[in-house]
C-alpha cells in the first residue's frame, strides 16, 4: 500500500488553486464539494448546484443551518450578495446550454483518452448517475479529483475503462493524491507529482502510459490539511 500520498483535503486545495476568478462552478457530490472551503481570497467564484441555486456560499456554523438552503448533496448552504433560485429544468438548461465555465467530479476510473466512469462499478448497487452525465458534456471543462489508486491498490487511471461510463472524452485534467495529469491528444500527460516519489514509483500506481511533456513541476499543498 501507498506510504505517501496527499489527503482528500490537500488534493481539494491543490484543484481550487487552479479555477478561474469570475468562474461559474459545479462540484460534484461528497469529495469535490470540499473544493469550495478553499478558494483562494480574493477570488470570485459563482457556485451552482444542479437543485436550483446560483450563487452560494460556504456551508453555515454546526447549529445555525437552514435546511431550505442545500445544495445536490443534501448538505446546507449560505447564500452570497446577488444568489438565485431557480425551478430543477431551468437548472439542467444552464448545464446543458454551456453556461458553466468547470464541472470538478469525482471518479472510479479515468481512461487515458478522457472517458469517464464514476457512478457504478459494475453491476454492484443501485444506477444512480444523478446530473453528471449532463455536466460532463456540457461544461466547457470537467476536473476530476480522486485518490490514485482504489482502497485495495488498483489504478484509477487507466488506459480503457471497465466500469460503466458517464462520458466519453470529457476529462481534461485529474488531480490526484500523487500528481497532476492533463488530457491531450489521447494521454496522460504529467505537470506536477509528489516530490519524494519517483517517476518510476509513479508510474507503478499508474495503469496507463504517464507522459512527460516539458518539465514536470512539484505538487506543493499546506501541511495538515
């Protein structure tokens, strides 16, 4: 088993360094929705769930939640200057019609071609893929973050899929406990790793061809997150 690797949180901070002052957001149910808590200051993010709000804020102190206020997840929210509600279809019309610059999900798999499996391994529990068959084709970019490898050591990132897809080429980039891929022409390109593993190490936890395309930077997050 891996010795080294980031936490959920630290893979959440790294993801928000990178999204865009000005963007409209969707994250994902459970791990991505962490993303929000770390948003650099200064930057102005518009958040969107799929249940009908635009424009939300952090998640309110324990005792003070309005549970008319939550997102897809079923988790309370706070609602920011200039927020807005709107019926569940109008929601989906803003996915689908291109209006959201990110969608950051998270995943069972990532193909090296940018397929995307994250709503049922195999024929185990109960079809449940929610919105993100919608989000994945009609954000302008879809982010992944995950943890490398499955609990029992098995690569998330692969060369094909084995799981049922959610989409087909939408991935552009993933962030995980070890690195920092991008998408481009069909593979895995590198653009960041932990600096105390090697890129053969890497690669090991990798089930597909990691490329290198200029230098490959240090994944640098804040201890003890």
């Amino acid at each position: 088993m891996l010795d080294m690797k980031l936490s959920n949180a630290q893979i959440a901070w790294r993801a928000a360094q990178d999204i865009e002052d000005g963007s409209y957001v969707n994250l994902g149910i459970g791990f991505p929705e962490m993303i929000a808590k770390f948003q650099p200051e200064g930057r102005d993010v518009i958040y969107h769930t799929e249940n009908g709000v635009l424009g939300f804020g952090e998640a309110p102190p324990a005792g003070e939640e309005d549970w008319d206020l939550i997102n897809a997840g079923k988790k309370a929210i706070t609602l920011n200057p200039g927020a807005a509600f709107f019926h569940h279809a109008d929601s989906f019309s803003m996915v689908r019609g291109g209006h959201l610059d990110l969608a950051v999900l998270g995943a069972y798999q990532v193909a090296q071609n940018g397929d995307l499996a994250n709503w049922r391994v195999g024929s185990k529990g109960v079809p449940a893929v929610g919105g993100a068959m919608d989000l994945v084709h009609g954000a302008k970019r879809v982010a992944v973050v995950t943890d490398h490898v499955t609990k029992d050591g098995k690569p998330k990132l692969v060369e094909a899929c084995t799981f049922p897809l959610t989409g087909l080429g939408c991935v552009t980039r993933v962030y995980t406990s070890l690195c920092v891929v991008d998408i481009e022409g069909g593979r895995f390109v590198l653009r960041e790793k932990l600096a105390a593993m090697s890129m053969e190490e890497l690669q090991s936890y990798t089930g597909a061809t990691l490329h290198v395309d200029g230098s490959v930077g240090e994944m640098t997050v804040p201890e003890g997150l």
